[in-house]
C-alpha cells in the first residue's frame, strides 16, 4: 500500500515489491538534491512494482521513459550547480553522467525492440543509481556546503521574512 508523506515522497509498505527502500544511508545532506533521488528511487520502485505485478510492457516502458527523462533532469540540475559554483570534479562527473545516460538509452533501445524489460535491467538500474548517489554524488556535497548551499531549505512565511530577514 502507497503512502503519501508531508514532502510529497511516496513510500511502498509491500516490502517485496520494493527495490530499493529510501532511507537515511542513500541522502546525501542536501535536501533538494535527497528530494530529486526520492523521485528517482520511486521511479525505480514503480518500474519493479509493473514488473512483478506483470502491468505490461507498455506500462513498464512509458514508467522507463519517465525514469530516463527525469534523470535528464537532475543530471542538469547538478550540472548547473557545479558550473555555478565552479566545481573542480565538474568534468569528470558530466562525464559519468553522459555515460550513465548512454547505458540507459541503450537499454531503453533494446526494450523498444521487442525485448522485454528484465530484472538484469532493473539490478543494472538499481546499481548505478545507489553507486551514483553513494560514490559520486557525494563526492561534491562538502564543496557545495562550503559554497553557501543549504543543507535544508526553510519555508517561512512572508511575515516573517519581512520581520526576521
């Protein structure tokens, strides 16, 4: 059964069909980077449920499509936050991103040709996003900290920004 929680990740209490379960390990410290991988790790997680639960084909690769699109995304997020706060791994880290998103589309090519989306597709997945937030994304989180990035961002009211700036 799905659960809503209060930052709009979902979290899964079948414990079988989930692949990968979110937990304090997998954050890296800033929460707007832990809130974009939530997403990510739901994606994975729906793309095993529709899997396991034989959903179909279709299903399973419109839920591949929005994974890949997504990572799209958050890669660019982070590519941007290291070009502006000049981050000297910045080269080396596009460039796993670029090759991790290669890996993808290639997969997403195979299932496009008929081939049926796997648990060696899924374990590949689960291994690259949990090494990739676990080694690399890591990596940057002290460098942006000492950059000025917030760890958390506070939502205040307007009242009191104006009286507390």
């Amino acid at each position: 059964m799905e659960n809503a929680v209060a930052d709009g990740h979902r979290t899964d209490n079948k414990g079988s069909n989930v692949l990968i379960p979110w937990n304090d390990s997998l954050s890296v410290g800033i929460q707007e980077i832990d809130e974009q991988h939530k997403v990510l790790v739901d994606l994975l997680n729906e793309l095993h449920r529709a899997i396991t639960e034989h959903h179909g084909s279709d299903t399973a690769i419109g839920i591949l499509d929005r994974l890949v699109e997504y990572t799209r995304i958050h890669f660019s997020v982070e590519e941007s936050l290291m070009r502006v706060l000049d981050y000297p791994g910045y080269e080396e880290h596009k460039q796993h991103h670029e090759q991790l998103i290669e890996q993808v589309y290639e997969l997403r090519g195979k299932v496009g040709d008929g081939k049926h989306i796997s648990f060696e597709l899924l374990h590949f997945l689960k291994s690259w996003l949990t090494r990739h937030i676990l080694e690399d994304d890591r990596d940057y989180v002290p460098f942006f900290l000492s950059r000025g990035v917030k760890a958390s961002y506070e939502k205040r009211s307007w009242l009191d920004r104006i009286f507390h700036r």
